[in-house]
C-alpha cells in the first residue's frame, strides 16, 4: 500500500549528498565538496547501517533466537543503532560504551530498552581493565572466556572484527554515492573506527572507477585518545589505525585500500562542525567535523582544483548538544 515501510531496518540508507556550497565559498575552496548526511539514518548515524547488517547476518546464520540479548562494545551509535533495531525484532541489548562518550548516548539506548554501562561498570571487564593497566584485547578476551562462552543466550556481534560490517558499506554507501554522484567523484573523505565505512565503499567505488582516491581521517598526535591520559581530548568514533600493530587492525578495517591518512586535532575537527552548522545549516556530530576539515584541506590543494569530493559525515549534532561542541 502506498509508500508505506514496516519496519526501521527498511528505512535505513539511502541518504542524501549535499553540495556544501557556502561553507566552499566561505573557504575559497579550489574543488566541490558534496556532503553525505548519515544523520538521515532512522536513529540519526550510519552506524544504522552495520546495526542492521549485524543482526541481519546473525539471524541468517542462526546465531540469535527470539528473546536473546545482543551485545555490542561501542563508542555509542553502533550501540543506539543496535539497540533500536534489536527492540523491532523482539531481542534484548546490552551495550558496553566507553567512558568519555556524551549522555545522549546512554540515554537513547536506555530509551530503546537496553541495558547502557560503562565498561568498567561491569566486574570481570573493570577488573580485567585495572588489574592490566586498561588493555581492552585482553579485558574482553576475559570477557569471551568467563561470561560468553558459558551462555547461548547473549550474541556479541563485535563490529571491529564482523565482516557483515564493511560487506554493508560495499552494497550500499558505495553504491549510494556512485549513483548519486552519477560516477563523477575523484575523492573520498571518510573518519575511521572500525573502519568499515571506507573499506566497505571504498571497494565498491575503487572496483567501478579504480582511480578514485581514499582519505582515511584520524585524531592527530595530540588528540589521540589514550587511555594513560585519559583527561586528553579524543575524537568520538575515531581512532588512528596507522599506528597500530597489525595484529591490532579491526578485521573490518582494510588498510591497503587507503590511499591517504590525514590527521586532525580536536580543536579543528570542532571547528569545522560549528562552521558547517552556520554556512549551511546542517548540525553534526564531532567525527564529521574532523571528516569535513580534512575534506577542506584537501579541497585547498591546488592539484585538486576543479575535482569532486565526497565527504562522509557520520553522525548528528544533536547527540553532543551536552557537549561543548557547539560553545564557541
Ligand atoms: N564517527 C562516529 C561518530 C563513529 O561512532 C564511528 C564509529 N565508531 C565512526 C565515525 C567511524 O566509522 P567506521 O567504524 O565505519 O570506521
């Protein structure tokens, strides 16, 4: 009947690009920034996405039954995305977020029913955590080893190292922004976490047109989250990955695929948020601010005049409304 959906995984994707006009103006910028608004996802991040592939992907396989509760670690919208669509279908959620991340976040999953804490609210995780001087590849292992393995009722889907992640990204963030740019994009700008966006899309573009070129953005030097310093400022949902060991890389991170890393300090990426929201009236999240200064930077580069670029911003600003983000 009429364009009626029925359920929030059918929302999911196809969201819009934006040419970012103003705010190009504003810079001078020598090539086209076109904007890939992720907020447009039901629960506002295009960690939807993955949320919805995940559990797509564990039913399909016979990994969750009716009543079951989905698991997830997460620096927050994996775990919103998670939690909304594991409420559509009838499972229970239990989300682990780091400490650092805003409010919003916990209550939104609260909101959806699911059980939000701290990692180091839970026992073995927080004992683990301290008794290891906070090394979190060991924390969950113990975790696996003394809670999962003894339940069939408790599903992890672990987004770092779940293929089901980039494999999304591939059918329709890549898809969606060849097809909405009719093919003519020479850049691509995207934050890494997991690292699932840009392995996922960048597949796809790279196999349509193999020239494209692939931006990985990550928190600078000084603003790398570390966990010894825990009062240095880091940028949510992104992480440096050019530095880690490789036994370290998330499985869903392809690291032969980027052609370029760009790092961007906190002050930068809030920045270019607070610009955005001027220039062009749309409100972002911390990620999309560090995703757009690195797109500014590269669209300043006289090689690059005339080119197109496709920045993804993954998130809305209303997540960090408690936040200083937005107080200049
Ligand atoms: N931005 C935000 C706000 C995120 O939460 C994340 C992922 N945690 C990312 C960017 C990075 O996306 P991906 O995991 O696909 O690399």
């Amino acid at each position: 009947m009429g364009r009626i959906y029925e359920s929030i995984s059918d929302l999911v994707g196809r969201t819009p690009l934006l040419h970012i006009k103003q705010y190009e103006k504003k810079y001078d910028l020598k090539a086209s920034i076109y904007a890939k608004l992720e907020y447009y996802n039901p629960n506002q991040s295009s960690k939807d996405r993955i949320a919805t592939s995940m559990i797509d992907d564990a039913e399909k396989n016979g990994k969750i039954k009716p009543g079951d509760t989905i698991l997830e670690m997460t620096s927050g919208n994996t775990g919103i995305g998670v939690a909304a669509v594991a409420a559509s279908r009838g499972y229970k959620s239990k989300i682990y977020l780091e400490d650092d991340v805003s409010e919003e976040r916990f209550q939104s999953i609260r909101a959806f029913g699911g059980e939000a804490l701290r990692f180091g609210e839970d026992p073995i995780i927080g004992e683990a955590l301290r008794e290891s001087g906070n090394n979190f590849v060991y924390a969950i292992q113990k975790y696996k080893d003394e809670v999962l393995s003894k339940t069939n009722d408790v599903h992890f889907l672990d987004q770092d190292h779940n293929l089901a992640n980039p494999r999304i990204h591939e059918l329709t963030t890549g898809p969606e922004i060849w097809e909405d740019t009719e093919g003519d994009i020479d850049i691509l700008v995207a934050g890494i976490g997991t690292g699932g966006t840009i392995s996922g899309s960048g597949k796809y573009l790279k196999e349509k047109k193999k020239d494209i070129h692939l931006v990985a953005v990550q928190p600078g030097l000084d603003s790398r989250k570390n966990l010894e310093h825990p009062d240095v400022e880091g940028i949510v949902g992104i992480h440096a990955l050019d530095a880690l060991p490789e036994e370290r890389i998330p499985l869903s991170m392809n690291m032969d695929i980027v052609d370029e890393f760009v790092n961007v300090e906190t002050q930068d990426a809030k920045i270019a948020a607070r610009e955005i929201a001027k220039t062009d009236g749309i409100l972002v999240g911390l990620s999309s601010g560090a995703a757009l200064h690195a797109a500014k930077i590269i669209a300043n580069k006289p090689k690059n005049k005339g080119k197109n670029i496709v920045v993804v911003l993954p998130d809305s600003g209303l997540r960090y409304l408690s936040t200083d983000l937005f107080e200049d």
